[in-house]
C-alpha cells in the first residue's frame, strides 16, 4: 500500500470516528446541547482536527442524519426478500419501517418528527436541506418500487400512498413507542392496514 493511499484510509479511519464520536453526544445532549469541544474530547482529538473533516456543528448532524436515511432506504429495499406474494411483501415493509423505529430510534426521532418542523430546517444552510430532502425522497421512493412491484395502488397514486402509510406508520410510533404496548400495537396497525387493502385472511 503507498502512502497516498494510507492517507486516505486514515482520514477515512478518522473521520469515521469523529462521527461515531458526534452521535454519542448528539444522542446524548441533543443538536442545541452538543459542541465541537465535546465531540472532539469523545472522538480524542484536538477541537481544530474536527474542522479539517467537517466545518461545523451543522455539517456533522446532517452527515449523522444522511447516515439515518441510509439505513432506513437499506432496510426498506431488503424488506421483501424471501416473502413470497404481494401481502407478505406490503407486510415486510410494514415491519421494516417498526423496526427501524425500535433499533434507531434517536434516528427515526429525528427524521419523522424533527425534519418535518419547517423552523427547524431554516435553521441549516440550503444546501444541506436539500441533501436531507433528497435523501427523504429516496427513502420514499424505495418504498415506492416496492410497492410498484407488488401492484399495491395504481401508479398514478403511488406517491399519495406512501405517503399515507407513512404518516399512519409514524403516528403510531409517535403515539406509543414509549408504552409497554407498542409491539402488540404495531402488529395491530399492521393488520388493520393490510386488511384494508387486502381484505381479511
């Protein structure tokens, strides 16, 4: 291996570990709560190495919630594999997106509730909004091909469905994450939406 390329493995190495770093204390403290001081003595890194990777705060969050949308697009996308049938197919999406609420949830958090409040997205340079609105449109469109696999809804409403199941998936999350109940009720919005469109059995 030549030296431009250990170089560039660790810059890569470091910059992984300055994000690492910035989602514990993103996590911890929130986006107001958190510094590039905190982050650097998480990541053990002098405060003026983060500048080299990342150009402030904001840059670093958005990079933490493009990384979120990743994982949401790479979890819809693999939803259906080995479900045979267009309901078990709609079903694995369904549990997909409940999941990724239970195992990310300072992601989802974020990207269903925070990113919706327009304040909050004034707040962050253009360019970066339009990053993360590519990346939630990408997300919806995964799950769009899916359901333009299975034959879900006509085409022509296939955005507007998304669009609606992804509003009624997220309120059931909202509403019922933190009770003891969430997954009986999580199977039930998934029954109950299944059977709507369908039918029973």
């Amino acid at each position: 291996m030549g030296t431009k390329e250990r170089r560039q493995r660790e810059a890569a190495r470091r910059r992984q570990a300055i994000l690492d770093a910035a989602r514990k204390v993103f996590w911890q403290r929130g986006y107001q709560g958190a510094t590039m001081p905190q982050i650097a003595r998480q990541a053990e890194l002098a405060p003026g190495t983060l500048y080299l990777y990342f150009p402030g705060k904001d840059a670093l969050y958005v990079e933490l919630l493009l990384e979120g949308y990743d994982r949401l697009i790479d979890r819809i996308a693999a939803a259906p594999a080995g479900r045979r049938g267009p309901k078990a197919q709609a079903a694995a999406l369904i549990d997909a997106f409940f999941d990724f609420a239970r195992e990310h949830p300072e992601y989802f958090h974020i990207i269903f509730f925070v990113l919706q409040r327009e304040a909050w997205r004034s707040s962050f340079p253009a360019e970066q909004v339009e990053r993360l609105a590519a990346k939630e449109a990408a997300s919806k469109q995964a799950a769009a091909d899916l359901l333009d696999r299975i034959a879900f809804a006509p085409a022509r409403r296939r955005a507007h469905v998304v669009d609606a199941v992804w509003g009624m998936l997220a309120g059931v999350v909202f509403h019922f994450r933190s009770r003891e109940t969430f997954d009986d009720v999580a199977a039930e919005a998934k029954e109950l939406l299944l059977a709507a469109v369908f039918g029973r059995g």
